[in-house]
C-alpha cells in the first residue's frame, strides 16, 4: 500500500522537512472538535482537546497520542531542538519544544498545518496506510 499522494508544498514539508511561514496554516487559529491525523499515512497524532493556542503561529497541542509521534534531535540551522516525526511513515510535523508553562504538561508539539489532516468528531477515521 502507498502513502497519499502529497502536493509540491506538503512534500517540500513532509518529506524535506521543511515550515510553513508562520500565521498562515489552516490549522493556526481552528478549534472544532475531532482528531488530527498524518496527512501522508492517515495515522492519527492529536486530539483536538489538545490543541491550544500558543501564539507562535502553528498548531500547537501539550500531548499526542500514545505512540503517535516520535522525536528526533535537530542540530540544524546552528540550533538544537527536538523535531516531531510521525511515527509510521517518519512524516515531518514540526518542533517540540518543553519548559515555557503554557500548559499543565509543559510541553508545546509546534506543528505545520500541512503535515496534518482534521477529521471532524463523529466522522469515521480513514485507514492507516503502510509503506
């Protein structure tokens, strides 16, 4: 089975690790209630109850699903950080980031619209699909 077929911006995203600018995603400023999924596998990564409103310009969300993402350390652009990864298809999503108090979990998944789908609560979620 093969991944979705990805747009020119979501593959210089997804697969080339790249950020959208900052206010400018889908996903920025959206609060419906359902589930964020893996725009190149489907896998589902976050709920929307974990999504807030950081300020940054990306969807940000304090907790993923269990098992959902994988992070991976970044030492590129002379910084270090922690880059998230979806982690069936190894899908760029965005940075973590931890240790700001926005959240009870301390922790800010800083994530790229277009690495991500919504699914609206109450839809059924796609199939996971597999390399």
């Amino acid at each position: 089975m093969a991944y979705n077929n990805l747009t020119t911006e979501e593959k210089q995203i997804i697969v080339y690790k790249g950020t959208e600018h900052a206010f400018t995603g889908e996903y920025d400023d959206f609060y419906e209630e359902g589930t964020f999924i893996c725009r190149r596998c489907n896998l589902p990564l976050f709920s929307s109850k974990a999504k807030f409103d950081a300020h940054c310009g990306w969807p940000a969300f304090d907790t993923s699903f269990p098992n959902a993402i994988k992070r991976i350390e970044d030492i590129s652009f002379g910084m270090k950080r922690v880059e998230v990864e979806c982690s069936n298809c190894n899908a760029h999503l965005g940075h973590e980031f931890t240790g700001e108090r926005l959240t009870e979990s301390n922790t800010r998944e800083c994530i790229n619209s277009v690495s991500i789908k919504f699914i609206k609560e109450g839809n059924p979620l796609p199939e996971v699909l597999k390399s």
